[in-house]
C-alpha cells in the first residue's frame, strides 16, 4: 500500500499539488514586462477523480490523511500561510523594484 492509499484510508483527506505560478509586471517607463516564478503549494478540495480529470494522470499531488478534522483543519491553514507568505514576499519584491526601478534588497541611510 502507496503512501497516498494509506492516507486516503484515513476519515479526513486533502490532496495537496504544487504549481509554478509567475507573478508579472512592467517597470514604469518600460514596455517589456518581467516576471518572478515561484513554485506554490495548492490544496485541492474535491476528489482525486475530479484532479486527474483536471489536471491528468501525469500532474504529482499527495494525499494527506488526518485522523482528526481539527489535524486536517490546521494543515490546511499551515499551507494557506506558507502560500500568503510567499504570494507576500514576491509582492514586497515588485513593489521595490517599482519604487526604485531595480531590486532593492536593503535599508537606505542618510549620511549627513
């Protein structure tokens, strides 16, 4: 028995993918946009059916198999939280290279 049939014998399931999601945007005064790629982890909240008809039989996903609703319940939120973070992160990224046209990566100093 495969990892994925183990947790899928448990009461409480959620199928989780990753998916490589780029973030575009255009610099001011530029005509060519640019992108950040990011790899984001994504809970799938219908059957396995339902993915592979989705996505096919090739796309990797996991079965995560909870005893308890509540264990599943902070899965859920753990992956939510790592993905707003990183969704975060790159917005933080764009918005300094938008307010400095390059990527700004530390604090400004006045030294008078």
């Amino acid at each position: 028995m495969s990892n994925n049939e183990e947790a899928s014998q448990k009461p409480f399931t959620a199928i989780s993918y990753e998916e490589n999601v780029a973030f575009k945007y255009t610099l001011p005064g530029e005509v060519e946009s640019e992108s950040i790629e990011r790899e984001l982890t994504f809970i799938w909240e219908e059957g396995i059916e339902q993915f592979i008809e989705e996505y096919g039989a090739d796309k990797p996903y996991k079965v995560h198999g909870f005893v308890q609703q509540r264990a599943k319940e902070i899965f859920l939120e753990q992956i939510e939280g790592r993905t707003d973070d990183q969704i975060e992160e790159v917005q933080d990224e764009i918005a300094n290279k938008m307010k400095f046209g390059f990527e700004f990566t530390g604090p400004l100093h006045n030294d008078d």
